[in-house]
C-alpha cells in the first residue's frame, strides 16, 4: 500500500521486537546439527539520527547538518528533493581553516543561519577577525558572507568542497551510504550524472578556480577591513529518467497556507512561542499531488517520513479544523483518491497505510485501519466546523466505502441494527481488528482486538451515521444500533477489574482473553469522542466511573512522567523510555488526553499533562518533535530527545494548535448555526485571547478570562452562540 511518494520511508527504523527463532538453542539455526553454530550475521547498518541536527524543510525540499553547517556526506547530512539526496558535502575552508562554529540554528522551518569565525594566520590580535555566516535555505540555496572586523586586509583562499551520491533518502535513513560520484565542470561550477538524476550547483560569483576530479570550487578573497564579501551557491536536481508517477510538489511559492493565522494571547509565554512556529513548521511540510496542486496534505515528518503517511495527514487535518476546513478538505480529496474501490488485493474502502511497531507486547499493525475509520470523522467534523456542504456531498461514497470496509470486518448489518455473524466478522465476538486484511487471512492467522480500534471504530460509526443522515444516505440507524453495542460488549469485555481500580485492556485475544499492558498510547483513544450536534461529544465507549478511573491512572506517574504521557506505564518489565510504543512521550497522544480529560471535566489531570507539554516545548524551542523520551523528570534536566524522531513532524506541529485552542473549548455545529464555548473553568494557560479562528469560514474569536469565563468576541452572525 504505497502512495506516490513509496520511496520515502514510511516509518523510523526499527530493529525487530522479537525473536524469530525464540526457543532455539543459542547460537544455533534452524536445521542445524548439534555443535554447529550459526555464521556470524552480517553487521547491519547503523542507523541514522537527527535529533542533534540542524533541519530545514520546504516540502518537497530538505536541508540537514550539524550545528556547525558543515556537509559532510555522514549520516544524513545534504540537501535533499523529492526523497533524493542532490548535494551531500559542502565543506567549507576559509585559508585552509573550517571556521569555529559559533552558532547553528534555525530562523525559520525552511532556513538556517550558521555563523563562524576564523582568526587570520599571522594576525597579532586574539580576536577573530573574520566572521563567516551561511544562510541556508532547504530548497537548496546557501549564501555564505565573509566578513573582516580586523585592521588589515584578509588575504586567503575560500575553498568548498562538494559531492553527492544522488542517493535515495530511504537508503540514507537507513544507514547505507554509497560512493560520490565523479564530479564535472559546468558553467560556474559542478555536475554529477546518475542512472535516474543528474545534480548540479552553480555559484555566483564565478569561482576563480574549479578542481573536477576533488570537487572543489575556489576564490581567492581579498577583504579589506569593515567589507564583507558574498557568494550565492544553488544547488538543482534534474530527473533523468521520470518516474511513472509524478512526485507530490510542495506549496509554491507565493500560495498562502490552507488555514488562517491566529493570533494568541496568553498569560503563558510558551504559548505565544509555541503556536506561530508551530504553524510555521506545519507550512513546512504542505505537499500537493503534481495533478492536484490546490489540495494540499502535510507530509509526516522529516527526515523519516517525507511524503505522505495517510493517518497522520488525517491527524493533522483534523487537530487543524480551529483554523479552517480547507487542509482537512484537500487531504479527504487527496486520500478519496487513493482509497481502495474494489478490484485490488485489499478490501474495498480501504484508505492505504504502511504496517507499524505496536511496542513489545502486541503484533504490528496496519495504519490503513486507522486511516479508514479516521477519513470518517475528519469529514464529520470537518462539516460541523463550517466545511461546505457540496464539497462533503461529494466525499460521501468514499465514506460509504470506508463503512463497507468496516462492515466486512464485522460481518453484516441486521434489521435490529446489529452486525451479524458472517464469514466476512473476524473479531472476537465480534469487536474490530484489522480492516486490511481479507477474511481468508484473518481467518488463516487471527490478530488482537484492540482497544484503540474499537473506540476508533464506535467514533466511525456514529460519524458515518450522521453524514448519511444529513446526506439522505440508508444505512445511518443500523450504525447507531451497532455502536450501541460495541459499547455494550467493550464495557463487559475489554475492563480489567484490579486492586487499583480497574483499567481498560489493551486488546483482547479472544473471548475472555485480554491483554493487559499497560499502554496509554491505546488509552487515550477512549477519551477522544468526536464533535457531535449542537457542539456536544459523542458518548464514548467507557461509562463515567471507568473514565475517572482511567483519568486518575494516566496522571499517576507511572504513566506521566512530569514532560508528557509515557506510551507504556514504567511498571512494566517492559518499558523503555526511548522505545517509541514502549515509554517515549508522544506528542500528539498526550494532547489528546489533554482534551479528553479537560472535556470530560477532569481538569486537574488535564492540567498536569499540559503544564509538563509545554515545559518540554520550551526545551525545543517552541518546536515540539513527534516525540522525545519518556525519562522521569529531573529538576535541571531537559527533555532527552528521541533519535528516531521526526522533527519537523506533523501531527505534534498541529497538536501544539489543538492543544490551546482545545482549551477554549470552541465547539461548533455549523448545520445547525450553532456554536458553543465551555471552556476549561481552571484557565489552566491563565487569561486567553485566540483571534483568527475560522468557524463557518468566517473569523472567531474568543477571550477566556483568568476564572475561566469564556466571551466570544467575533464570530458570523449567522450563528447563534452558546456558552456554560
């Protein structure tokens, strides 16, 4: 299941969580006689991290170095396009000497500034006297600035070396690196020709001096004191052979990004830091189909999953809505195209999604189950959000398709509203497991019901019944019926009664079989219940005791660990801090219990989790990554970031948005010309004030006060308002 873009990783590296062989004798393989040994295994790759990286992206574009600026062909540095690497060294020496870094950092998601200095040989004074900056955008500009502070005029060489590999990012990621290739002359500067790209960089002004064979391009500088002297070097991939499919295009130049850009204002500093360069990151990864260059998605993240992963773009669609429909729309278009129509080797509806790690004590899944029951709800709330009703008209067959595929899972619809039993069911008694598979291999290999498919699936459910309804679609009563009992059986089935109160299983292995990890990355799905009419949520699948029960265990710390939610409670044997389903802090995980918590009245533990987000944001700079690890707090000690981490990544990018705005407690229903504000009553950000909110497709804004008193001060009106 692969979209354009199947050449990008769809998912960090991972090494496998489990033994193949588990049980045999150590050393041996199978078939082998007693006494003889396994051959040593190959050493595999390591690879590749980027946390400590400098990383500038402009979709389909990207730049990666360390903080010195420095491309040195290692790990993943260069610059990038498309998932190709186009340049992957750029050393620079300023009289033979690699200026002493002094500072790396980024001024936007889409460039960097690198500043270092080099002291002039024979200079008496201590004092460096020549600084160098490198102003680096991730489309593959740089401009390098040489300047003299000194009393005398700078007499040496500027000498950059250059190479590339032209090699796919997916390999790269992985470890693997192969060869430069041999470099040519080209005009003012330097051409490398593969089998499928040919790269080039060009440099203005023209190098006095152009050494082919070691990549090297020269100038011979004479800067007088207080000048500055400047280079502009372009860095371009040409396709060589074309792809049979066209790769996705960014944004383009000059097109405004599909949501509006609010304005914050906060008793909480980090808030105002983290909001714009959130935006300003998410803006960094648009990308748009090369046939469909006005419905734009968001990319992943970078570096691991430049292109696009279908639940994530869901993810972040969706946490988006507050600012406008039109990226939840382009994505819908976007992934309808894509979805499964019959005919194909997977069942009809299905919206495609890679397999991914599910921690240590559950089998992978396929995130194309979560897509399919995602694409759903993005369209139901899109709708109550102010999306127009003849572009949700048009996305409802794929949303009948998507509900076709959750019905082969579960078998048929009866007359009293529930799934009947049919070849096509799989579950256990009947509860969800995964939409990507056909019957005959769920059947040939059952898997686990899990905990958070089953409250994604409810959720579809009642979405899916709403649209019809509104649509004049049959089928929307037999989907309320269903989710009525899917809530019936999860409470009975899936509720873990201990000394501690209970908990929800993890997943269920089969009647009276459940799995009891311990895993918030499944829980907090429970709490996430959807918009429903007149700006309510939809019940969920947990009755009120079971939330408190479930809010009160996510805010002890075996599950916050004073920067967010661990993915697995520290109690388990095993728990990992830096294992991505296994104890690392996902970002948007932890944002939805947030919401969850605050929309469920328990504030307290919203707060909680909240205030450790947003000391973990000012640590990276109002520029939250997909994760970090989940180490427990120590006074002192930052975040310890996670080396498999997209960042950039998405869905953190538009969780930083849902996070405050989720706060306000802005809650629309647009078909029904009403909108209602509940705000958190412990103003846990203290006094608020959002403008630039879009409901109906019109601005909103909103001040909260210190006590938790919440005044629409803008809004259509055409809608009739509604606060607690």
């Amino acid at each position: 299941m692969s979209g354009p873009m199947s050449g990008f990783l769809s998912g960090p590296p991972l090494t496998p969580p489990f033994n193949p062989h588990a049980g045999a004798q150590p050393g041996a393989h199978p078939g082998a006689q007693p006494g003889q040994h396994r051959p040593p295994a190959p050493v595999r790759p390591q690879p590749a991290a980027a946390h400590g990286e400098v990383l500038c992206v402009n979709a389909p574009a990207m730049a990666v170095s360390g903080p010195d600026g420095q491309l040195r062909g290692q790990h993943l540095d260069g610059f990038y396009r498309s998932g190709v690497r186009t340049l992957a060294r750029m050393e620079l020496r300023l009289g033979g000497i690699e200026p002493l870094s002094l500072q790396g950092t980024l001024t936007s998601a889409a460039e960097a500034r690198f500043v270092g200095a080099v002291r002039v040989p024979g200079d008496p004074d201590p004092d460096p006297a020549l600084t160098v900056e490198r102003l680096r955008h991730a489309d593959g500009v740089e401009t390098v600035t040489v300047r003299n502070t000194g009393g005398r005029p700078a007499r040496l060489p500027l000498e950059i070396t250059f190479g590339t590999d032209l090699g796919r990012l997916a390999d790269i990621a992985a470890g693997q690196r192969s060869a430069d290739l041999p470099g040519q002359v080209q005009s003012s500067g330097l051409r490398w020709a593969g089998p499928h790209h040919s790269a080039t960089v060009a440099a203005r002004p023209s190098p006095h001096a152009v050494l082919a064979g070691a990549g090297v391009l020269r100038w011979d500088l004479e800067v007088q004191p207080g000048a500055r002297w400047s280079v502009e070097l372009r860095t371009e991939l040409e396709v060589v052979t074309p792809a049979a499919v066209r790769p996705p295009t960014g944004r383009g130049q000059g097109v405004a990004p599909p949501w509006s850009t609010p304005e914050v204002r906060c008793d909480d500093s980090r808030v105002e830091l983290l909001v714009p360069r959130s935006l300003d990151t998410l803006g960094g990864l648009l990308l748009a189909d090369a046939d469909r260059p006005t419905d734009l998605y968001a990319a992943s993240g970078v570096p691991w999953r430049f292109g696009l992963t279908s639940a994530d773009a869901l993810w972040a669609a969706r946490l988006m809505l507050p600012l406008g429909t039109r990226l939840a729309a382009g994505t819908l278009r976007a992934l309808a195209r894509r979805q499964q129509v019959g005919g194909g080797a997977r069942p009809e509806g299905l919206i495609p999604g890679a397999l991914r790690h599910a921690g240590p004590e559950l089998p992978p899944s396929c995130t194309a189950t979560e897509a399919t029951l995602l694409f759903v709800t993005v369209l139901a709330e899109a709708w109550r959000w102010g999306m127009p009703g003849h572009e949700v008209a048009e996305l409802i067959p794929a949303v009948e398709r998507a509900l076709a595929a959750l019905r082969a899972n579960v078998g048929g619809v009866g007359s009293t509203g529930d799934f009947a039993d049919s070849a096509g069911g799989s579950g256990p008694d009947g509860f969800v497991t995964d939409l990507g598979r056909t019957s005959e291999e769920r059947s040939a290999r059952p898997v686990p019901a899990r905990c958070e498919v089953q409250a994604q699936a409810h959720r579809a459910a009642l979405h899916g019944a709403e649209l019809l309804e509104a649509f004049g679609r049959p089928g929307a009563e037999e989907w309320r019926g269903w989710a009525a009992r899917l809530a019936t059986r999860f409470r009975e089935q899936f509720w873990i009664d201990d000394l501690s109160g209970g908990r929800p299983a993890a997943a269920l292995a089969g009647p009276g079989r459940p799995l009891p990890a311990l895993a918030s990355s499944s829980f907090v799905h429970l709490l996430d219940l959807g918009l429903a009419a007149d700006g309510a949520h939809h019940q969920g699948l947990l009755d009120r005791e079971q939330t408190r029960v479930l809010a009160q265990r996510l805010a002890a710390p075996e599950f916050d660990c004073g920067w967010g939610l661990r993915t697995l409670s520290a109690k388990s044997p095993r728990f990992n801090p830096i294992g991505h389903r296994s104890g690392a802090v996902r970002v948007h995980e932890t944002t939805l219990a947030v919401a969850g918590l605050a929309g469920a009245g328990f504030e307290r533990e919203a707060g909680a989790l909240l205030a450790g987000l947003l000391d973990a944001s000012a640590h990276f700079e109002g520029r939250l990554p997909e994760m970090y690890a989940g180490e427990q707090r120590v006074t002192g000690c930052p975040p310890v970031p996670h080396p498999a981490a997209c960042r950039p990544a998405a869905v953190s990018s538009a969780a930083a948005i849902q996070l405050v705005t989720a706060l306000a407690g802005v809650r629309p229903d647009v078909p029904a010309s009403r909108v209602l504000v509940r705000p958190a009553s412990t103003a846990p950000l203290g006094e608020l004030e959002l403008t630039g909110l879009r409901v109906a497709g019109e601005p909103f804004s909103v001040r909260v006060s210190r006590i938790g008193v919440a005044v629409v001060e803008e809004a259509s009106p055409e809608l009739q308002l509604g606060a607690r």
